[in-house]
C-alpha cells in the first residue's frame, strides 16, 4: 500500500504531535517529518514544490479521525440492487 510507512510513522506520532501540533496538518515522507502547516493548501504547496508528481503525505493532527458523510443522491446512487 502507497504511503502506508508515513501512516505508520504519523500514528506513532498522533499523541505527543497532539500536544505541540494539534488541529495542524503535517507533512510526511518516508519516516520524516518534513514540516508543520495551518492549512492543507499550504502543506500541499510545499510538498508539490519539494516533490513534484511523487508521493507525499499531508495529515491533519486531531484526536479523533473525522467522519465523512456523502448522501448517496450526491453520488447519484438512488436505489441499490441486492
């Protein structure tokens, strides 16, 4: 799995970043911590301009994991066949 090592690294990390970095977006490669960010649009920018069409990790540094609801006429799934 793609960027599975910077999850790893950014989950044995999650406690002591929520003291110093919380609700801050974090960019990872590999097992570094390349910089710390206000905004996701930030943390993007500087990891395009460091690693172009690579992969990079960008991560919001929060207790809990944010739940994402998408209502299914917004995929336009109206009905399903079981």
């Amino acid at each position: 799995m793609e960027l599975e090592e910077e999850l790893k690294f950014f989950e044995s990390k999650r406690a002591e970043w929520l003291e110093e970095y919380r609700d801050k977006y974090v960019l990872i490669k590999g097992k570094e911590l390349i910089d710390v960010f206000t905004s996701l649009e930030d943390a993007y920018k500087e990891g395009v301009k460091r690693y172009g069409n690579q992969p990079f990790f960008i991560k919001k540094v929060s207790e809990v994991e944010p739940t994402e609801i998408t209502p299914s006429l917004m995929l336009g799934v109206t009905r399903a066949n079981l």
